[in-house]
C-alpha cells in the first residue's frame, strides 16, 4: 500500500520557553551546559522566575523533526499530548499550520502542556530543562492504527522511554508498523536517557529497530565506551541504519558494510543550537522515504541543522525545500 | 523629590503571536497592509487557525517602550492588565525579568490575556490583529499613585483612549503626575485612533501632554491634513515637545521655535517592523529623562528603533546601552 505518510512520530509535544543566558546563570543554578533535565513544576516556576525575557516557540524533539520532514515538502504526522491549555493551543496550531496531521490530542483534568525552559548561553549552546507535565502522559490509546500503518517510517523519540505507558504506546506503533510492512526509527535523544534504559534500549533496538539516530555522547552512553570508533562499530550489526551526528563535524552513516561520512553544512554564525539534531533527522528521514542514497540522505540532514542552528527556535525558518534545491539537493 | 523610575508606562498588556504570510494572505483576509485592526475572541480564534507557525514574545506598545528603557539601563514602571492564564504569566515574567516594576495586575474571571495576531510579509511590514481581552479592563483603581508620583515622565499609549474607564485611568495618571511636577507623554498610537477619539485627544494634549510621540499618518490624521509639513506645524503650539516619526526618512522633533532633523539609523536587513515606533519612543524619552539634548534623543531612538526590526520580535534584542556606547550616544 502506499504510504499516506512520509514519516509518522511519536513524541514529548512541548513548548519551547528560549531565552538568552550568561554562562554564570548556568553555574548559578547548576545546570550543565548542552544537556537536558527534567524539572519538576515546582522547579519549573522557580527557575523560569530566574530566567531572562524569552520566547515561546512550538518544540519537543520529534515534534520538530516532523516539522523540518514538512519543510522539505514531506508528508508528516505526529502522535503527542498536550494540555487544555492556552500552550496547548499553540503547539496544536503550529504543527497543524505547517500541514502536520496532529495525532493523539489533549489531556483533559491533569497537568497544563509541558515546557521546555532553554537557556541559550553566548557560544549558542542550549541548556534545557523540561516539565513534561501532559506530554508524559501518552498512552496506547493515544496510538491511532491508522495513522501508524500509513506511514513510511513511524519515529520514536527515546525521552519516551522514561514513562510506562508511552513504552507500551512505542511497542504498539512498532507491532503496527511491521505488520503493515513499515519501518521504525528510533532517536535515543539523551545520553542520560540511553543511562537510565540500556538494556531495555538495546533489546528495542535488536527486536523492532531498522534505523537508530544518536549524537556521540549517547552512542557511546550505549556501549559504554568513549571510543567513538568502536561505537559506531557495535552498533552496526544491531540496526540496518545507523546516523551519528557529530557536531561540526558532521555526521557518520552505517548500514551493513557501508559507511558513509558527510560534512557538516556551513553555518555564518551559530546562534542556538536548539533542534540541531531533531532537524538532522527530518532530513535524514526525508530523504529515506524519498528513496535517496544514504549519503545524500546524511546531506538533507546536513542541510536541515544548519539552518536551525543560525536562528533562534527549534524549527526551520526558511523551506528546506527551497534550500535543498539551491544546494542542487 | 528625585524620580525612582526615568518612566512609567500605561498600556495594554499583550502578547505578540508573530507568524510570516505571503502578501496573498492579506488579501485573502481582507487586512490592510501595516495597520492595527481590533479583533473579537471569535475572529481572533478564525484567524490564528489560519496563521502560519509562529513565535510568541510579550509585546504591547507601551511594554516595548519600558523593555527598551530598561536596556538602555534606564529605570521603568509599567501599568497594564493581564488575564490569570499562560499568556499572561509570559507577560509578567518577561516584564519582571528585565527589571520593569509591572504594576496593574491580574483580571480575575474575565477575559484572558489580550493577544495580537501579527503577520509579517516579505518586505518586513507587520499587519496586526488584536484582541485587547483583559488588556482593556484597566480602570483607575490599577493606577498607583506612588508608581505614577516616582516617575520622571509618564507615558501614555493612545490605544486606551478607546475605553471609558482607561481613558479615566489616563486622567488620574496625568493628575498626579503633574501634581508631582512630572512629565507626561502620550503616543498617538494609531491613526485610526485618532479618526476616532480627534476631538479629546487634541484637548488632552491641549490640557495634559508635554511630550506628543507620533508618525506621519497619526499627525495627518489629527489635523486632517496630507501635508506633513503643515501637521508639524499644527502641533507646535500645542505641546511642548513633539517627535514625528517618518520610518526610513528619520524624524522630526519640534519644540517651541526649534525644529530637529534626525535621520534612521543603518538596518542591514529589515526583518520585521514590529516595535519601531515603540523604540524610538523608548530612546527618546530615555534621552529626555537623563537630560540629554532633544537631537540626541532623536538619535537614541533611532539606534533602538534599527535594532527592532533587524529581528523577529517587537523587543530590543542586545543591549541597546552597549549599543548606544558603540555608537558614541
């Protein structure tokens, strides 16, 4: 059957709360730089009455991949949870507007819509810390059959590891996907996530995984090692496809015997790093369901984190259509 | 008495969702290209369903103008209502954050919190659509008289010349601001304010304004003329001190016999015009608080009105007091 979708994901549906911050502040408030934490709501109220005027912006990692599949003219949609809220309102219209079946829905008498407090420090970096609040909150309900068997690439975003429930909602959309011939991606998204589920990861990762994406602190968080080769190494008998991003220094492709190294896209000047990685993937992923070459799939990739990276939020400001076809992509 | 604050603002307290749109969109929405239309819930919610993505950011006239106070490193108070929801705790955050004594307050079990739908063409122009909601609830009882008394100049956003009760807040404002030998300012705002309320604004400013803020449409539209040169003459007698605002032509600033050509500031990229007027209203009457020459405040406006619409946002994004340094103010 065809598929109706590109690229089906299921994710944390947060807002993103950006604002600039001074290396001291992250010091001051003993937060480590370029990581992710969760916060509880108490902590939430407190830190974000420390934090300098921002911006709200629509994010959540898979939420902001599917919004750069979108950009690039893909078809896209996206199972998350957020509150009956004025925050809410704002994720649903965002992902909505861009074109993006948005999946899953509200959750009605619990926590608001989670959030994401980003300090983004002089250098670009971003230091999050996330209430999750209705985002953690997705169950096998919110997992519409339908929607999963449609699409080329169903996308899970490893924070949804941490609860039970959207464990149960990932086991789900992978049954469906395979019973209907797709394919799963996994993201693990934090080397502390990969820390808390190794072996939970890895079992997922052998049975219902076909194309895994981590950064090189969480590849290594996964077999346990700082040797970057050896990583890649371990994980390529494990998953048909492997993407390890690199920073700037672009990204490494396994798939069986092949490796593929891809550069890095220039960037004039970073100003937050924000979405980096989830943008990686949407052009990654992009080009996978197009039928591209794996290289040129890493090149989307490539391609789709250096525009995020050259502005402030955690989506593409510009069509990555336009801008892949200008770099003859 | 030496004045705590170098200004304190009354204004209507909203949040800015600013999304791009094809100069098509307007069209098809029937907007008036750069114009400030005012919007019911409903509208409000039919309208946003068809806005692109967008960012939200604290914003309101009056706001922009204290938010680019504080970054000359001035001292500022804002009087302005918001609703007890999300949007409205962005509001107080954001205020509170860069050090703006936020005064006013919440509305309690009415209409949240005012919101306005911009959408920024191609060539940067910003059409905005708002729903005042709680914003228009202000009424003299949120007006401190402690707040009003400490403050060097108090400055008044023509928008809450609409309701009955803000107008009776402005006149309460204007009492004890003279009566402890303050300034007080007034921005036309909007020139479809002015086609409304001509008449009182002209004997407000006859009775109550030292310092008149306006752009060319505002000031034609007071004294009904197309004639720029005939309205700047127009308003000379009638306050002390007037600063018109042309956009790339500069302004020009009047005040008895003397007459002030300033020229805009160098914009490498105009990227949205939103919270031009506003800066340049928040580098003048900073200037005008510190002492400091009329010409050099014209200037100081222009530096901050520059820095505005280089970006998304309607907020000075650097420090326009580094920036001001920089450029030997």
């Amino acid at each position: 059957m065809t598929a109706l979708y590109d690229v089906a994901a299921l994710g944390n549906a947060i807002v993103d709360v950006i604002a600039p911050a001074a290396d001291q502040f992250l010091v001051d408030e003993h937060l480590a730089k370029g990581s992710m934490m969760l916060i509880d709501e108490a902590r939430a109220v407190e830190l974000y009455g420390r934090m300098a005027p921002g911006i709200e912006a629509s994010g959540g990692s898979a939420g902001n991949t599917v919004a750069g599949v979108a950009s690039f003219g893909g078809r896209a949609a996206y199972v998350g949870k957020v509150g009956q809220d004025q925050l809410g309102d704002v994720f649903d219209h965002d992902i909505t507007a861009i074109g993006v079946h948005f999946s899953g829905g509200r959750l009605v008498g619990g926590p608001g819509t989670g959030r994401s407090l980003i300090n983004v420090t002089p250098d670009g970096q971003r230091t999050m810390c996330t209430y999750l609040g209705a985002a953690n909150q997705l169950i096998p309900a919110d997992v519409d059959a339908k929607v999963i068997e449609a699409a080329s690439i169903v996308y899970l975003e490893g924070y949804l590891f941490d609860p039970e429930d959207a464990r149960r909602a990932f086991a789900k959309a992978a049954g469906l996907a395979h019973g209907a011939g797709r394919r799963i991606a996994l993201t693990l998204s934090d080397a502390f996530v990969v820390e808390r589920h190794r072996e939970s990861l890895l079992e997922f990762i052998d049975t219902q995984v076909d194309i895994v994406f981590a950064n090189a602190a969480e590849i290594g968080s996964l077999f346990q090692t700082d040797d970057f080769d050896a990583a890649v190494q371990a994980i390529r008998g494990r998953a048909k496809i492997a993407a390890i991003t690199r920073s700037e220094h672009g990204s490494v492709i396994v798939a069986g015997e092949t490796l593929h190294e891809v550069q890095a896209a220039r960037v004039e000047k970073v100003v937050d790093t924000t979405g980096a990685g989830d943008q990686y993937a949407a052009g990654f992923l992009f080009g996978l369901a197009q039928g591209r070459p794996l290289d040129v799939c890493g090149r989307l990739g490539s391609l789709a984190a250096a525009e995020v990276i050259s502005h402030y939020g955690p989506r593409p400001q510009v069509s990555l259509r336009d801008l892949a076809a200008a770099s003859g992509l």
